[in-house]
C-alpha cells in the first residue's frame, strides 16, 4: 500500500528522532508529502486559542528540528503547530482533514507509577484514525530481556526456547 501522505506526530521526546526518520523514509520512498505536527495542549481554564509563548516557541523550536531531521525537499514537508485540549483527538482530526494514508506517532518507554503506559492519547490514535498508525517506541533501559528457558524435546534432550 503506497502512503503518499503521511503525517508525523512530534512531542519534544527523545522518540521523535525515529519518529521523523521512519516516517521521511516511507515519504521518499513513494515521493508522498510529510506532514508533521506538533500539539499543543491546552488547559481547559483557558481559551482554545490562547497565546501561550513559551509552548509556541518550544513547539516551533520541534518543528524546525524535525524539518532538519526529515531531509526533504522543502516541497514535500509541511509543519503545523496545532493547539488543542486533547492530542489524540487533533491528530485524528488532522489524519481525516489531510486524507492522510498514515500517522507515524513515537513515545519514548512510557511509565505511569512505575507500570508501561501508554497513557490515553496513543490509544486514541490508534482506535480512532482513519488510517494505518505506525507507533515506535523506544526501548526501555530498565526492561530486562524475557528469560530463557529449557523444555524437553520429543527425544527427551533440552530444548532452548528464546
């Protein structure tokens, strides 16, 4: 299946390195459009449209990175910094929006009180979009590798397992 348009999820996290990256690459492969976008999350205390500086300049700064890092011709990347109450649903909005044929999202080893989570925007991502969802998630420099272990074979000598 060819993605000719494929947007880019950005969050200021270490995973948006890969995130671009795999996302420029299926881009150049099929001479599609990436579209990467950043969200910004606003508090319900204040207007959608809010001009929250310091969150614009931080989202701005991730955009012009990840322009950097596509290593595109300037004709085939767009970046848009979105403002929203909810990140998953943005994205979703923007997939159907731009008739996207995939979303590229990335998170680093997320945690929540110590468990893996995914927390509640990449879920939504994934239920929702009206399109294929490629999710990279980094690897977790605490998580230990599955441990191996040996059964019996049908001639009764060990057998790994990995």
């Amino acid at each position: 299946m060819p993605f000719n348009r494929v947007i880019a999820v950005v969050t200021d996290d270490p995973s948006d390195i890969n995130t671009i990256s795999r996302a420029s690459d299926i881009v150049r492969d099929e001479h599609g459009h990436l579209f990467v976008i950043y969200v910004i999350k606003v508090q319900r205390s204040l207007p959608l449209d809010a001009e929250i500086e310091d969150q614009i300049a931080r989202g701005e700064q991730v955009l012009h990175r990840s322009e950097r890092l596509a290593r595109l011709p300037r004709s085939n990347i767009d970046s848009q910094l979105l403002q929203a109450r909810e990140i998953g649903p943005a994205v979703v909005h923007e997939a159907i929006v731009r008739d996207a044929d995939a979303i590229v999202i990335g998170t680093s080893y997320p945690t929540d009180y110590g468990a893996f989570s995914l927390g509640n925007d990449i879920p939504y991502v994934l239920e929702h979009a009206p399109c294929d969802v490629i999710l990279w998630r980094e690897r977790s420099s605490t998580a230990h590798p599955v441990a191996r272990t040996a059964r019996t074979g049908r001639n009764g000598r060990a057998a790994r397992v990995s």
